[in-house]
C-alpha cells in the first residue's frame, strides 16, 4: 500500500503474519483488527489508522509495529516521533519484519549516541520481561538485542540468551550462536552455559507456577 503525502511516499506492510502465534480466537480478533487499521489508512484516515497499529503494536504484532514506526517516522496519523519510531522498528525487526532493517537503520542516523544508548535500555528491558514470562519469541528478542541492537555486540549475554531461545525451539537464534562460540573462550562459553541453564529453569519454573 503506498500513499503520497507531503512529497513523501509510504510503504506499508499489509500483509498480517501469523509468526509464533497460534491459531485462536484471540488470534483472529488481532487479524481483524489488523484488516480494520490497513482498512483506515487505505481511506485516509490516518489518525484512526495510527492509533490501530499503535493498539496492536502494544500487543506485539510485528507488521503493526512496523507500520506504527513507519508513520511515526514520517509523521502520518501522528506528530513525528524519531525515539518512539526507532523502539517500534526495533520491535518488528527482532520479531522478524525484515522490511524494519532499513527503517531502524534510517532512523538511528537521525539520533545521538546517548539517545540510541538510552533508547537501547528501554528495549532491552522491554523485551526480557516478556521473555521472563516465558514467551520464546521475546526470549530470542533478547539475544538478538544484545548482539545487533548495541553499537558493539555483547557476546556473552547474547549466547546466553540464544541459547535459551534455543532450547525453547527457536531456531531465528542459531547464527547468534555460531557466531559467538567462535568468538568466546571456552570458560566464556562455559559461563554462559551454565547461566542460560538457570535462566531456563527459572522461566519454566516460573510458567509451571502459573498454570
């Protein structure tokens, strides 16, 4: 779906993925919702439009989450904001928009280091509470936080974390492994082994104590 705005055209992603999510009642409530947001910006209501994808955005829907960067980036259906548009494109390229990787890209030139590196917190906290809550995808998010998002990837946590995603199925994490067993000592390695084994039993502990 493309719009002329301004002189600027907008590309959006109107195609909703069912990534890691299971098929259910809740899941078709977030597909309809989705179609009514796509639906909003198709008649050029863009304010109702922003607020859609912003409402499913918080919901982790990762196409809503990059069409809410997006308009946030380019300042449609709601003021530009350049801080809240790079933590919504970084939530949609962890959880697998590729179409994010330019936009996050795009954005961070627009913003110092101590913006980014506190931007970077607010992801990072983000996401490992809902990886303490036992969701996989966000748990793969991350260690993919740790080793792309910061100007210099963190090789321990990052294997740490990957290695938890990978023992929760996630396979989006196996080059993040790769990677830093070439990189890392063998008792590196070893540390991080032993800490992602514990993070691993406090998740599933934790997910066993709510069920």
């Amino acid at each position: 779906m493309c719009l002329s705005f301004k002189n600027i055209t907008i590309i959006l992603s109107v195609v909703w993925s069912l990534t890691a999510l299971s098929v259910n009642a809740n899941t078709q409530v977030l597909k309809r919702e989705f179609d009514q947001a796509s639906y909003a910006f198709a008649t050029k209501n863009y304010v109702v439009a922003a607020k859609m994808f912003k409402s499913l955005s918080e919901k982790n829907d990762p196409n809503s989450q990059y069409n809410y960067a997006l308009l946030l980036f380019k300042g449609v259906g709601t003021p530009t904001d350049l801080e809240e548009a790079w933590y919504w494109a970084w939530r949609a390229r962890l959880n697998g928009v590729e179409r994010a990787n330019s936009l996050t890209i795009d954005i961070a030139k627009m913003l110092s280091s101590e913006e980014a590196e506190s931007l970077q917190v607010r992801l990072l906290a983000a996401v490992e509470l809902e990886a303490d809550a036992g969701d996989p995808r966000a748990i793969s998010s991350v260690a993919k936080t740790y080793f792309y998002v910061k100007e210099t990837p963190d090789y321990e946590d990052g294997y740490t974390w990957a290695l938890v995603a990978q023992a929760f199925g996630q396979e989006d994490v196996l080059d993040i492994i790769s990677d830093a067993e070439a990189k890392l000592a063998l008792d590196e390695k070893l540390k991080s082994q032993r800490l992602a084994n514990e993070i691993f039993s406090e998740i599933v502990n934790s997910s066993s104590g709510t069920n």
